[in-house]
C-alpha cells in the first residue's frame, strides 16, 4: 500500500495540470502505512525492554 502511494503521488506531480488533491491523500496513505509496518516490526521483533529477542531473530 505504502508503495502504491508514493506511485500515485508522483503520478499526481506528473500529469498536467497537477492534482494536488491525489498528492495530499496519496502522501498521507503512504506516510499511514509506513507507520503501520514501523510499529508491526517494533512489535514483532523487540520486546517491552527494546531488546531485540533471539527466538525473533532466529525465525
């Protein structure tokens, strides 16, 4: 998804004349979607104390 907004956000700086409306929204899809997978790694790969746990890492 966070791909797909970024495509979507040049596309909108591309075509003339500019949609900046599909910049702002598609900008924000990304940037939403990047936090997202920041916080599903934070979760699934360090614990409470923000040790990296070895059983995470050896999967």
């Amino acid at each position: 998804m966070s791909c797909n907004g970024l495509i979507w956000a040049r596309y909108s700086m591309v075509i003339t004349p500019k949609n900046w409306n599909l910049f702002s929204v598609s900008s924000a899809l990304a940037c939403t979607c990047v936090y997202q997978i920041s916080r599903k790694i934070r979760n699934d790969y360090f614990s409470e104390d923000g040790q990296a746990t070895l059983s995470s890492l050896k999967a």
